[in-house]
C-alpha cells in the first residue's frame, strides 16, 4: 500500500498511514547510518540538566494502536459531516477548517465545539496504551514544561494519567500576553503544558486556519521584541528546544523556530540549541527532502533526526531507559477503576475472572486505563502495599458482584475490607475517600452496605451475563459516569 503525504501549511500536518511493514524496515535500514549523526549525547546531557523544552506537534497524536493521525482523522471527519470536498487526495484539518468557515463565517466558536466533540469520541478518543507516543514522552519526568502546537486534549490526559493530579494545561489566546506573563514560571511545580495555538471549545478562539496560525505567530513574535519583561519571555530566554512531530515549510518554519526560541540562529557548530525529530520529508517520495530547509537548520546548531517522528519517540525513550537517573517514570500509572473480582472458587472455576477481563479489555478498548491484576492470591495474604497504591491511584473502585464472590472468601474481600476501612478514615467529598462503583456480573443485586459499610453512594451497573456487549445500553452508561468521574477528578 502506498503512502502519501500532505502538509499542512505552517504546522505541517500529514498522514502516516501504517504502510507497507517490509518497505518501512527497508528505509528504516537505508537510514541507520544517517542516525548516528544525530547529536544523541548532547541532547541527552540537556535532558538529565532540564535544560530542553519539547515542542509537540501532531505527528505524534496517533488514534487506536494504527499510526493515524488524530488530525487527519478530524479533517475527514468534518469534511463528511460538512460535504466538503479535499481539494486534493486528503482532507487537510486547516483547509477543512477553512472551507467550513466561507460558508459559516460566523460559526467558529461552533467549529470549536464540534471538532472537541469529534476528538472526544471514538475512535479520535485517547486511547491509554503503554506504547502510545504520548504516554512515553509523558513518562519523561525532566519535561515539566511541554508546548503543544495541537488543540486537543490528548497530551494533557496522557500526562495526567502518569502525574496524576500533577499537571495543568494552559491555552494562549492570539493577543493575550497577559495570560502567559502571569505565571511564576520559575517555581512551577506541576507539569505545564502550553496550547501555543489555543484548545477546541474553549472561550478564546484558537488558530482554526492558516491565517490564524500566521497571526498567531506574528503577535507572539512582536511581544517578544515589545514586552522583553514578559515573564515567558525571559522563561524562554536561556532554553534549548526539542521539536517533536512538527513539521514545517521552509521559511515559514525557520520565522516559527526563531519565535518559538526567542533567540538568534547561530552560524556554528555544537554546542547545539535546537533538536528536532520531526519528518522533513514531503511528497510520496521518502527520501525526498526539503533540502533548502534542511541545510539552513543543519548549518545553525540543529541536530536533526533523519527518520520518522514515532521512530524518534520510540528511540529518545529506549536511551533514556538506560539512563542511571530515573529520568523514566517508573511508577505503576493510575488507572481510571480498579478491577476487585474473586478469582478461583473452592471448586476451581474462574468464571469471575473470565468476566473481569472481558470488561477490562472493553474499558481499555475506550481508551479508559483500567488496573486489572490477574495473579492468583491466597485467601490468608494479606493485602500488598503495591495493590494498596494501585487502588489510592484509582480514580474509582469497582468491585464485581456474583453469588459466588458474595458467598465464598477470597482476596477480593481483603480488598473490599481495605477500602471500606479508607472510606471510614477519610470524610465525605475528600479527594482520598474511595469512589465505589460496584459491578453485577450475574444478574443478583446485594446490599452493598453489608460489604462497604461506610459507603455513601454508588453508581450500580447491572451486567446481567458479564459481557458489556450484550449489555450495551448499561455499558454505555458505565463509560459516561467514568468519564465523569475521571474528568472531575483532573
């Protein structure tokens, strides 16, 4: 299958369509040599010395387990439900965008709100997977200070779900300097994550167009040569910079670089300032480059990946593994519910088990993060320290209901023993108090208060036969109230 490619014009959107798995390992080889150039040590030493600011762009927002672009997804989308026509072989996401505005001049803020629907349902939905780009790069702990070049809210759940309730999210409006000069920006102590170009549906209006993605850069380009005091500004003074995903044309690209940067391009060799595992190649032609803007980056202390954005991801986090500083986080993430469920009875059956992971792998299929532990436990255990931190990082608990776990011991009662005894020590309303949200797998309907009796309130989901999709109107109720729950918990 072929591949094909399609900028979008300043930021640089494309597709990479999952392609053919011989010929990518072909280029991929062509290429080994080239990668070694890569200034590897020297980004590494920035890294471990907080010295470098990502830049990420959508190169890198894939959806489901493919390798397509949630922004391509998005402009196909819209261009469907608006009868666009692509003015080429792919849907563009800013000339869509475009394109839907000449016939609904004033409908942005309604564009907004609808492309921030479509990227919250699936398949556009963050999916939670350890191997997604997002999740990696969020397990870089050195990058507390993140710009996004993208408008959804993917990298800020993807760093939330592994700093949980350590992280915020900023989106600049074209022209509101004061939004950035506020913040202390040397004592951030949370994970921050700045929307260059806004967020969908929020109050300010983000870059939707190309024309708004110019202007933005223009405006944030004079408050760097008018506001020198600007707290951002002098934050940014000093930085190096790693762009990630983010692909650019020539000139304009070199204008976004400087402004980003705040700094002048040097003429020289390392020390180098800006890294870039972004793809520079355009066309259907792999190995074409935009060598016009390649060599002027290269010749000005640049250190470029020759290869493709996933790829660099995929790198940059296996070198850091070997790092001796735990520059990876290494922690269990918390997970969105906690899975109790009695595994083997007396006689043997695993029929709780069965139904436990039949449910887990259909929240996981919702790009919810579930903790779903399938090792067997003895009754007489008592409860690990590492399950006991698994549930504290749970935004809910759920426990799975059957005659069967009712009637008969197990550890899923040591567990429902522990989080009750939570519920007792922490009040209503605390952010520590176990959320409960029990589970029927078989259809029986127990008072939960002679398992749980410090609980205040439940969300039931009755799952008659224990697969979600034969209960699908239950289930669906199940994933909006977590969804909830996991946003109000942010």
């Amino acid at each position: 299958m072929g591949r094909w490619y399609k900028y979008l014009s300043y930021v640089g959107i494309y597709t990479i369509p999952a392609g053919n798995v011989v010929r990518r390992f072909i280029n991929l080889t062509s290429m080994a040599k080239e990668r070694v150039e890569f200034d590897w040590q020297t980004l590494l030493k920035r890294i471990r010395n907080t010295e470098i600011i990502p830049v990420i762009g959508p190169e890198v927002h894939t959806i489901n387990s493919s390798q397509k672009l949630l922004y391509d997804s998005l402009a196909e989308t819209l261009a469907k439900d608006e009868s666009i026509s692509p003015n080429s072989d792919k849907h563009n996401f800013l000339k869509v965008n475009l394109e839907y505005l000449k016939a609904n001049p004033d409908d942005k803020k309604v564009l907004s709100n609808k492309l921030k629907k479509l990227a919250a349902v699936p398949p556009n939905r963050f999916t939670f997977n350890l191997e997604h780009p997002l999740i990696k790069l969020a397990r870089i702990k050195n990058f507390n200070f993140i710009i996004s070049i993208t408008y959804d809210n993917s990298l800020h759940n993807a760093v939330r779900w592994v700093r949980k309730g350590t992280s915020r999210s900023i989106a600049y409006n074209t022209g509101e300097h004061e939004t950035l000069h506020n913040i202390d920006y040397e004592s951030i102590e949370n994970t921050t994550i700045l929307n260059i170009f806004g967020k969908f549906g929020l109050s300010n209006k983000p870059a939707l167009t190309e024309s708004d993605v110019l202007e933005a850069i223009t405006t944030f380009n004079q408050a760097s040569l008018t506001s020198p005091n600007n707290r951002f500004i002098q934050f940014l003074k000093d930085r190096k910079f790693l762009f990630i995903g983010c692909n650019y044309k020539n000139w304009l690209s070199r204008f976004f670089i400087r402004t980003i940067s705040n700094k002048k391009f040097q003429v020289g060799d390392p020390p180098k300032d800006l890294f870039f595992g972004s793809d520079f190649s355009r066309g259907n032609d792999e190995s074409d480059f935009e060598s016009d803007l390649l060599s002027f980056l290269k010749d000005h202390q640049s250190s470029i990946y020759p290869g493709k954005s996933l790829d660099f991801v995929d790198m940059l986090y296996q070198e850091l593994e070997k790092e001796e500083d735990q520059i990876i986080e290494k922690e269990d993430f918390p997970s969105i519910a906690f899975l109790s469920f009695m595994g083997s009875d007396k006689d043997g059956n695993e029929v709780d088990r069965k139904k436990a992971r039949m449910l887990a792998e259909s929240l996981r299929d919702k790009g919810l993060p579930v903790w779903f532990d399938e090792k067997e436990r003895e009754v007489g255990n008592e409860i690990s320290e590492q399950i006991k931190v698994a549930i504290r990082k749970s935004t809910v608990f759920m426990p799975l209901f059957s005659k069967t776990a009712c009637e008969q011991d197990g550890y899923h009662k040591k567990e429902w023993k522990w989080v009750d005894s939570q519920m007792d020590a922490y009040p209503v309303g605390s952010p520590e108090r176990p959320r409960l949200f029990p589970i029927t797998v078989d259809g029986s309907v127990p008072r939960v208060e002679d398992y749980f009796p410090s609980v205040d309130e439940v969300f039931w989901t009755n799952l008659k036969d224990g697969d979600p999709n034969s209960d699908a109107e239950e289930f669906k109720k199940l994933i909006k109230q977590l969804i909830t729950a996991q946003d109000g918990n942010a």
